[in-house]
C-alpha cells in the first residue's frame, strides 16, 4: 500500500482539493505550499474545450511574463552568415549553422530554446523529429523563426514562454519561482491566462476555459474556479 508523506499530508489539510479558488485566493495558498528543501517553480494547468486532433483548433503561441520566470535559458541560434555574429553579439549561448544542425542531430542538446533565420531552415527542418517532441522546433507561430534573432533572444531571455495545447487539450507552463513575493506570481498567472483565453480559436464552440490547476513542483494541485478567472483578466484588458 503507498503511503504519502508527512509533508504531503500537511498540504493536504491547507487546501481543499473539491473547492475552486479565486484566482488569488489560490496562487497564494500554494506558494505557502511550497515547503521542499528548493525554490519550486510554480505552474499553471490549463484545461481547454477543443480538439487537438483538429488543425484549426490548435492552441500555440508565446507571451513574455511580465516578472520572468526565475529561470536564464539557454538560447541556441541556427543562422547563416552575419546573423551568427548579431545572435552572439546579443547574447545567444549556441550560434552555429550546418555544423550545429549536425551537432543537434547527433544528440546535443544543452539549450531550452532554439531560434533559427528563414534562409537555414531547409537544413534545419529536418530537426523536426528531434526537437519537436521536446517543444523546441523553431516556427513563425511563435516568432521562433525570424531574421529579427536580437529581438527573440531578448525576449526569452526576459522570460518568454511558449503555450500549446498537449493532446489531452491542456496547456502546461511554469510561471514563475515560489520565491518571487506573491503580487508577481498573480502577475504571471493573469498575463498567461489572459494570452490563453486570446488564443481562443475561432473554430471552438461551447465552453474553451474548462478548468484551471496551480501548484508547485512538489506540492498538490488547487483548482481556480474558471468563470471567476476570465472575469478578473478580461477586466484588466
């Protein structure tokens, strides 16, 4: 028989796991969940009304979080000529070509955002098995295929975060660390969220935001009642 532990346990008499949370009222209470020996990250779950199987009910796009999210990525930049020297100059980590293409290839893979110019994307493409699995393909959608490679790896640097919907139909991102103080985890939260619900496809009828989950990385899941949340964004528009 499994047990949980003790500090699992503890969690478990703060929250109520059948209750939806204001929004607020919830990312509070699980920062005060956050008691593991390391700065956990906190996430944000969101369960959507539409098919992924269906092209046009896609949900994928990108949003720099207005406090960042405690965590440097690593940008790797795929270009020719002197948009290598512009990536390196504006702080890239990995700047290569078709020798980096081959290198990734072969199983490198020590970065967490990969940018690639138009003009190297016939070589690139064919990192499609590879990268996207891992959610690291460079595309337009999310201005992770451009010329302007400055401008995106500052924007990730500043904590630019990638949303897609997963084939379950929910959208898992980590939207901060639990020491950032909380009026920025609320921060976070709303600008992802309010990104989500413009993200609407218009194909989906009925219902899209069907359930929203926060938590940290070891601690338990709290709901936020849905309606209440998209009420609290729209507002802020």
């Amino acid at each position: 028989m499994s047990r949980t532990g003790k500090r699992y346990r503890a969690l478990l008499e703060k929250v109520d796991l059948t209750k939806q949370y204001p929004l607020s009222e919830a990312v509070t209470l699980a920062k005060e969940c956050a008691t593991a020996k390391f700065d956990e990250s906190l996430e944000l779950h969101v369960r959507l009304g539409v098919d992924p199987r269906h092209a046009d009910q896609q949900v994928r796009s990108t949003i720099v979080l207005p406090f960042g999210t405690g965590h440097t990525k690593r940008v790797a930049v795929l270009a020719l000529g002197e948009k290598q020297r512009e990536a390196q100059d504006a702080g890239a980590d990995i700047v290569g070509g078709e020798d980096l293409v081959a290198e990734i290839q072969n199983g490198r893979l020590d970065f967490d955002a990969v940018i690639a110019t138009p003009d190297i994307m016939k070589v690139a493409g064919r990192l499609g098995k590879v990268l996207g699995p891992r959610g690291l393909m460079p595309s337009a959608k999310t201005n992770t295929v451009t010329f302007d490679v400055a401008d995106a790896i500052k924007e990730i640097k500043a904590g630019r975060v990638e949303f897609r919907v997963d084939k379950t139909a929910i959208t898992h991102n980590a939207v901060g660390k639990a020491s950032f103080p909380v009026e920025n985890l609320i921060g976070n939260v709303k600008a992802l969220l309010r990104a989500i619900v413009k993200a609407r496809p218009a194909a989906v009828k009925g219902t899209y935001i069907k359930g929203i989950t926060v938590a940290t990385t070891m601690g338990v899941g709290i709901q936020i009642d849905p309606a209440q949340a998209q009420k609290e964004v729209a507002s802020a528009d």
